[in-house]
C-alpha cells in the first residue's frame, strides 16, 4: 500500500471533467476501509454488483469512485449510506480468492465529492466534482512534516507491523498532503477518523491532524512496550525462581530432609494459586509462602505460618450463595415457622423486594432482635436463612469480656487465632451468610478491653467493607453478611453500637398468642418427638390456658414447651407399659402430669382500701400488676421505703411526697401532719428486686389517699411517672402491662396521654374488656381513682 507496483496503473487515465466540472463513473461501497490519493491497496470485492461494475470499468480503462461505507454491517446498500466525498481509483490487477471473492489492486487519484446518482442497477454511477488541492510549501509546512516524520520513525521503531520501507517511503514524499495521507493510511484508526482525514482538504490542518494522531499511537505503542516488558521480566524472574528452588530441592534431598516438607510446600502453592483470593491477599499469601520455603522444617515459625497461610485459604473470600427472592415463598416459610411477629416479617419481606429490584445497591441490613426470653428471637433468624436461600451461623457474646475474642490475637502470640467473627466466617464457608450476634446486651468489659467497642466496626456498614482483624493482617469483605443481634435489654448496648443497629422489638406473647403457638407449632413438633404423632392427642384450650396461667410465667413460650413437654413424656411412659392413655387432656388432669400448680395468677384487690393502689410493672417474664401499700403512723416526718426498691423508683417515690406536700391544702391535709407522721412505703414479695419511674402516679395516688383517708378503686390499674408538677410522663412495655391488667380483672387502666400513639401497635383483643382512660395530669388521675371519704 506504499506505492509498489505503481506502473500497473499508468495505462489508466483520470476522468474527465464536463462542461460543468463533473466526472461521471461507477461507485463501489468501500466496507472498513478509506482509500487515499496516491496510495496503492488490496480492495476486497464480493457483491455481485461491484464486481459487474469493476469488470466493465477494467474492460474500458476506466477509473471508478471508492466512497467509504456509513455502517459497515448494513446488508442492503443504498446511496444514503455512503459518505459524500470519495476517491477516484484507477483499477490495476485482479485477483480471483476462493468462496467467491475477488481482490483488486487498486491506487488513489484525487478526491471527489459526490453531487448525485445516476443509476443504482446494476451497480451504483455518480456524478462527482474533483475536489483541488493545493499544498503549502513554506516553512510551517517543512516543520510540521519533519515533526510528522520524526513522530512516524518512533511508531515504525515500536510497531512490528509497519515495515521499515514506510519510513524510507515517507521521507521521500514532499508535499505535505501526500504525506499526510501516506502516514493516515497506514495508522490503525477507526473509519470516521479515516473519512475526517480524507475531508479536511486543507493539506496543512490535516496534517496536524495526523500529527496528534500519531501522538497518540505513540503513547499507546510506547505503554504497550512497558507492559511487554514487564510480562518478559516476569517469565525470566519465574524460571529463574524454578531453577533456584529445583537447585534446593536437590540439596535438601542430598541432604537427606523429609520430601514431605517439599510435598506440603507444593501443596500449599497450588491451593494459593488455584484460590481465588483478592490481590492484596494473594500477595501475603505468596510472600509468607516464600518464607516458609527457606526455612528448615525444623524452625519454630513453621506451624505459625502454616496455620497462617491455612486460615488465609480456609476463608470464604468470593463464593457466595445465591439468594431466593420470591417472597411469596419467603411469606410462606416465616408464616410455617413462626406465629405473629409482624414487624419483623415485614422487615426481611421489605428487604427481599429491595433486593430483588436493586441487587447491587442495596446494603445488607443490621438488625436487632429486642424482647424477653422465649420470643423467637433467635429461631426467627434461622427462618430468615431459610427463606434467602443462605447459611446460618450463630456465636454467643454472653459473657464475653476479652476484645481479643472479637478481633483476634496478633500473630507474635503463641496459639494465636482469627476472632469469633472470622472463625465462623470460615465456619459459614460463604461471603453472605445470616450471621446472628446472639446476647449482644450481656457482653463484658474488663482490661483486656471492650468487645463492644470492637464490634462497632463489624456493624457499620461504612466500615465492615474492610474488616481488620490482628491475626489476619488484611482486610476482610463482611458488606454482604447479613447481620442479626439479639437483646433482652438496649440499656447494657452502648449508644454508639446501639446507633449502628435497627431495634426490631419481640413483645411477649398474650395469652391468645401462646395457645395459638402452642396449637400450631408446639404440640404438633412435641407430639412427633415423643412418638405420639399417630395416637390422637389433643389438648383443650382450657387446659392449654390453665398451664399459662399456673404453671408458667413466662412472657415467652419456653417453659410452655417444657411442660407440654413433660405431659408427653408422662403419655409416653405410659404407651410404652401397654397401658391406656386419654385421647383429651383436660384441666382436672393435670395435677396428675404437672404436680400441683407452681403460680397463683396475680388478681386485683379484693375491696377498695385506703392507701393502697394497684401499679402496672413491666417485668423480663412480661406484665404484671403490683399494690403498692402506704401506712401512715407517728413519727417525725420521715420516709421509710421497703420492697427492694431501686434508685429511680426511690427517686419517684420521693417526686410523689414532694407532689403530695403542695397540694396539701388543696386536699384539705394539715400541712404539719407531714412532720408529726413518718410515711413507710411498701411494694409486697419484697425479694424481687424493682426499679424505674413508671410507678410515679401510683405511689402518688396512694400516699394522698392515706393522707385524706378517701379509698381507692380496686379495679383501677395505673402507670406513668410523675414530675412535681403534677405532668405524667410516658412509660415502656405498655403491651405487657396492658396485658396483665386484663389476667387480673382491672377494668379500668389509667395511662399516660402521651402513649396513645403506642396503642396503635397493640392488638384489639388485647384491649377487649378493658376501659383505657388517657391521663396527662394527676389531677385526672385523682378523680378517676380516688373515692369519696369513709369517715
């Protein structure tokens, strides 16, 4: 394409211009390919049409116009899909190629620009206007084709596939679109850069173009150059390392030390190489490999890097199961295993569809599970890998107290190992596990530092991309793990941790919820474990009830499955002595199986009394309701507080005196009685350690009624804490509570107004039979609770 064979084409003269300047001559579409004047080239032709029209422009002597094509994978070829300027070749030899091709020597003439078509079959003819072109030979023009020609003898240095005959072939030229075109032709550009080149009539500004484009073509030859470099430096530096470690291998054996040592070295090199392990890790893994390799067997650093360099390739760095995300399927799983939980269900479900509709933007979540023993907390989890498809794996925090245990030992410690976190990382074997943090609210604190300080890294999803643990010494990927923790508690989580977690609250069950669990899922399991599945057992719901409320005490259903579960025992003995057995357990049976009842459910006051007012606690078991006793007697104004009371219920009871004393004359009592009487508080089973602000309204309500001798309600239940103007405040565990007023027979329960929102979240046959009253003041409270004066 540099002019060889040039004589070929001598014979063949230009067209001729009519009288208004144009040529007329066949066209053929040029597919991938620009011609330029003065350059020689291979044209490949296969269409029927542009063979007939190259036969008959040779058999005339004829020159023919190569216009490039727009879009070279277009099938049916119009005029609209060809450029408008062009290049009139002269048609040289022609070779005939197997598959019914024909290649064509072809050389550039001159440009021209297509005005119109005068026929389209069989082949394509043009009119087209010769396009002049005038060169520079000035000194810009020396100094842009010397800068052009210096810039085309590094590229020919560089690129094996530019002969060195171009250079010599470019030196020679001396106009300088010649030279242009020249350079252009042989660069390897896209088409539209080819065609722009071919445009630019201006010999001088498409030399400047082709200047930068060799600019480019230079930095792209000279960045492949170093990168070949580097791989021949590489090859050399990897046989000379096989050489080396074949002349060791050798010498050890002359030396007579174990093969075995080699055998593992060999071993771990090709579970290295097959691994698919990060960059960064893959670098640590080869430079401790190559350590080990120049100790002796013998060294003491040895099995430190052995189990090293295990734990490296033990761990799960990109294989990763793939989720199931239909939620229908997911809805069905949570709703067989668990009974109730809503907002939970509804949390994973919402994370599912986000999932499903933006797989790779979505962080995975961070939840935590809140509530009493026996709720489901952690068996929720487990549903929850069940229904995505992936792995559970669970590890205990309760009473751990060393930070070690959550990052690690660093690797300058004898037996030291990976933290909790990535040992069962290994354990889960995959990147995205369900990885529950079980009782994150009983971790310890002691010198050995704080494992809650150390997990606040693991539960940011801003950092847990690049997990440090001290053995590991790179970073660890846990973006993708799916992070659950459980608490009975938020108060023992630190804020910061707590601030890194969604709170998914467990409330305890009502008595409704626990027979309906037991129904569907206790009695059922339990039946088949015992193998009483196929003798018609079943229990009454009044006996399910019974055991409830006498035999458990519980805000959970771990003791009901205990004692289900000894009732099946007892059954089972009994089947297995061939002895009858009931197809009903009823309540009258179950002295005989459970022995006599352990708990006497808590029931209101029996009349109405003086001083002694019925609170609403919120217990770890669930609900409860407590009287709370004042007595006044003579003394010298001081108050005496029994049952066990914590600090903040201490404090409240000294808010309701204090309440008490300034509404003294409102309440028609002698304000100097306070200093002749001493007050003595009293909330009964004095064992049980109590505490909190919710009591505040109670206590208050009790002392007035001591001090005015008026009655109180005894199926009036109260909670809220009191400041010393009177306001109630807010409390907690309403469901609870609410829940206990209702076992006791209290019908009427005085709350706090500003926990109305909370009612929204508690179930209606929860609140069936009771009377809710909204209080916000303990002037409301007062005339809700208190009775008129019995003397």
């Amino acid at each position: 394409m540099l002019g060889h064979g040039i004589n070929d084409f001598y014979s063949i003269q230009d067209a001729v211009p009519d009288d208004d300047g144009l040529i007329e001559a066949a066209v053929i579409p040029l597919i991938n390919v620009v011609i330029y004047p003065n350059m020689v080239t291979p044209l490949f032709a296969q269409r029927e049409q542009d063979l007939q029209a190259i036969a008959e422009a040779q058999a005339d002597g004829r020159t023919v116009i190569g216009v490039a094509l727009r879009d070279p994978d277009r099938e049916e070829i119009t005029p609209d899909d060809l450029y408008s300027t062009g290049t009139e070749m002269a048609l040289g030899r022609t070779l005939h190629l197997p598959q019914d091709g024909t290649s064509v020597l072809v050389q550039g003439r001159r440009r021209v620009e297509v005005v119109e078509f005068v026929q389209t079959e069989p082949y394509f003819r043009a009119r087209a206007r010769p396009i002049p072109v005038e060169e520079d030979t000035g000194h810009q023009s020396d100094a842009l084709m010397r800068a052009a020609t210096n810039l085309f003898q590094k590229c020919v240095q560089l690129n094996p596939r530019v002969p060195e005959e171009a250079y010599i072939y470019a030196l020679n030229i001396e106009e300088p679109g010649w030279l242009a075109d020249m350079i252009a032709s042989t660069l390897d550009l896209a088409v539209a850069e080819r065609q722009t080149l071919l445009e630019q009539i201006d010999a001088i500004e498409r030399l400047r173009q082709v200047s930068a484009l060799l600019g480019r073509e230079l930095e792209v030859l000279e960045l492949e150059e170093r990168i070949q470099s580097q791989v021949r430096d590489e090859v050399d530096r990897g046989q000379r390392e096989m050489f080396l470690r074949e002349q060791m291998r050798v010498i050890q054996s002359e030396l007579g030390e174990a093969d075995i040592y080699q055998q593992e070295l060999d071993e771990l090199r090709g579970r290295i190489t097959d691994a698919a392990l990060p960059d960064p890790v893959r670098g640590k893994a080869d430079k401790e490999l190559a350590r080990l390799a120049l100790m002796p067997p013998i060294a003491p650093e040895v099995g430190m890097i052995r189990t090293y360099l295990d734990w490296l390739l033990d761990l799960p760095w990109s294989a990763a199961t793939e989720d199931n995300l239909d939620l229908i399927n997911a809805a069905k799983v949570l709703d067989e295993e668990h009974y109730g939980l809503p907002k939970a269900k509804d949390r994973i479900l919402e994370h599912m569809a986000v999932r499903k509709l933006a797989p790779d933007k979505m962080r995975s979540p961070i939840l935590c599970f809140v509530g009493p023993p026996g709720t489901g907390k952690t068996s929720l989890g487990k549903s929850i890998a069940k229904a995505l498809g992936r792995e559970f794996v669970r590890v205990s925090l309760g009473g751990v107290r060393d930070e070690a245990e959550i990052r690690g030992h660093r690797r300058t410690y004898i037996g030291a190992l990976p933290g909790r976190i990535l040992q069962t990382m290994r354990r889960a074997g995959t990147v995205n596990p369900v990885f529950m943090l079980d009782e994150i609210d009983k971790l310890g604190i002691d010198f050995r530092g704080d494992p809650a300080a150390a997990l606040l890294e693991v539960l940011d999803p801003e950092q847990n991309g690049q997990y440090s643990d001290h053995y590991l010494e790179v970073d660890y990927d846990l973006s993708q793990v799916f992070f659950i923790t459980t608490a009975n508690y938020l108060d023992p989580i630190p804020p910061a941790l707590l601030d890194r977690m969604e709170l998914i609250e467990f409330p305890g069950y009502v008595e409704e919820e626990k027979l309906e669990i037991a129904k569907a899922y206790l009695i059922p399991r339990l039946l088949e474990q015992h193998g009483l599945e196929s003798r018609g057992i079943r229990f009454e719901d009044e006996t399910l009830r019974l055991i409830c409320r006498e035999y458990t005490y519980e805000a959970g259903v771990r003791n009901l499955e205990r004692e289900i579960a000894q009732v099946c025992r007892k059954l089972a003995r009994r089947v297995a002595e061939e002895k009858r057995i009931p197809k009903r357990i009823v309540p009258t049976s179950l002295t005989r199986y459970l022995g006599p009842p352990e708990y006497i459910p808590p029931l209101a006051e029996e009349e109405d009394e003086v001083g002694v007012a019925t609170g609403l606690a919120w217990t770890e078991a669930g609900g409860d309701i407590m009287a709370i006793e004042v007595s006044l007697m003579p003394g010298k104004g001081t108050l005496q507080l029994t049952g066990q009371l914590g600090e903040v219920m201490q404090e409240s009871a000294q808010a309701a005196l204090s309440y008490t004393r300034v509404l003294a004359v409102q309440w028609d009592i002698d304000p100097d009685e306070f200093d002749r009487v001493d007050i003595h508080v009293h909330l009964p089973e004095g064992a049980i350690p109590k505490d909190g602000p919710s009591a505040g309204i109670t206590l208050a309500t009790a002392m007035i009624s001591a001090f005015t001798q008026r009655p109180i309600r005894r199926d009036v239940a109260m909670t809220g804490e009191i400041t010393l103007r009177g306001r109630i405040l807010p409390i907690g565990g309403l469901r609870e509570k609410l829940l206990a007023a209702r076992r006791a027979g209290v019908k009427t329960v005085l709350l706090p107004k500003r926990n109305e929102k909370d009612l929204a979240d508690i179930p209606k046959r929860t609140l069936r039979g009771l009377n809710i009253m909204l209080v916000d003041r303990m002037d409301e409270v007062l005339a809700q609770a208190l009775l008129p004066p019995t003397f």
